[in-house]
C-alpha cells in the first residue's frame, strides 16, 4: 500500500518523535524502498532513493550512485521527492 506523499511525511514525522524511533522508522520505512527521499541530519541534507532498511540505519542511493547509510539517530526529517 502506498500512502499519498501528504500522508507518509505526516506519519514519518510523527515517528521521528516516538521514543521507540529505531523499531518504528525500519518498519515504515520498510514498505518505502525503491522511493525518493530527502533526508534532513544533523550534519546535513542528503536525497536519494531508500535501497535498503535497517534497524538502525537507511540507506539512500544517490543520483551519483553513491551509497549513503545514515542512522537514525541523525535523523531530524525526512520528506518524500
């Protein structure tokens, strides 16, 4: 099922101020590889498309084809793009 983009920010937003952020980003984020985003951090913004979910961590593919893992923990927002 995807979610209209309105939707998924409002929902990954909502998550990022869960106290279980970890657990709950991987999952829904789970059903969104093959997606872009734009991921905001505390050391900067990157956008991308999510390859992969982990439970900890997303990684992004950058329109240069670099790969970019980025924690959860850095993670302040993120959109859909």
């Amino acid at each position: 099922m995807t979610l209209p983009n309105e939707r998924r920010e409002h929902t990954l937003d909502h998550t990022l101020n869960n106290s279980d952020t970890s657990l709950d980003l991987s999952q829904q984020l789970d059903a969104q590889v093959n997606q872009s985003y734009e991921i905001t951090t505390n050391f900067g913004t990157v956008q991308g498309t999510v390859s992969y979910i982990g439970f900890d961590y997303i990684e992004l593919v950058e329109a240069s084809m670099s790969t970019v893992i980025v924690p959860y923990e850095n993670i302040v927002s993120i959109s859909p793009i």
